[in-house]
C-alpha cells in the first residue's frame, strides 16, 4: 500500500472524485483496548480514470482512527452519488463519502459530512477486479 501525503493532492481526482460509484466494505477493527478505534479499511468499487471503462478495487485503510460517521437516518450510502473527498487539517486526513451536491467543485467548510473518517494516516492501493 502507498502512505497517502497532503502533497499527493486529491487523489481521487484521478478516479472521477468517486462519483456514482460502489461502496464494497468497510470494516473497523476495535482488537487494541487501549484505543477506541485502531484501524479502518474502506474499499470502493469505482472507475479508473474519470468515468473509465475499467472497473477496480480502491482500498484505504487508516491508522489511528480519530473519528467516524457512518449513518444519518435511513440514507443508504451504498451509491456514492455526490462522489468522494479527501481533505487535510491539523495533520488529520478525512475520507468525506458525503461532501454534498456540491461538496466537490466548491467545499462549504460549514458542512458536517454524515458518512466520513477521519484519521492520523491514510495508505491506499488499486486493486484490479479477478
């Protein structure tokens, strides 16, 4: 897996921001007591390339979970419609599945994501589909 760094930019640029595409998993690992949450992984069914023909596996695994939201009532997030986002604050990364309509092109600071994570460190890797 690659370490992601705010100077790889938006990475998901290189995948279309996620719009429209899959959520496969995620997954939570609560195994280390001495912390709320270790580790996530969440593995996106997309596109390479902005609306691409091939379809592949985008896993992020995070280190160090600070924070997540997964739900806002009964909202499905299966279909990531209003794309993807990762952003960097206080050396946290976010992954935001839930940026809004218009989360993308022209971020409102104000927005609280409901389905987000948020961590100390990020690794991702593309993953071809068998």
């Amino acid at each position: 897996m690659t370490r992601l760094t705010p100077e790889d930019g938006d990475l998901l640029v290189r995948y279309g921001h996620l719009y429209d595409d899959v959520i496969h998993s995620v997954r939570m690992d609560f195994s280390d007591q001495t912390r709320p949450v270790s580790s996530a992984e969440v593995v996106i069914y997309g596109r390479k390339g902005e609306n691409g023909p091939e379809w592949i596996y985008l896993r992020f695994r995070f280190i160090e979970v600070k924070a997540f939201q997964f739900v806002d009532g009964n909202i499905s997030y299966q279909v990531l419609s209003d794309g993807g986002r990762i952003r960097w604050k206080d050396g946290l990364v976010t992954l935001d599945l839930d940026p809004g309509p218009d989360g993308i092109d022209n971020p409102d600071p104000d927005y609280v994501s409901s389905f987000f994570i948020t961590a100390k460190a990020c690794e991702w890797e593309e993953e071809a589909i068998p």
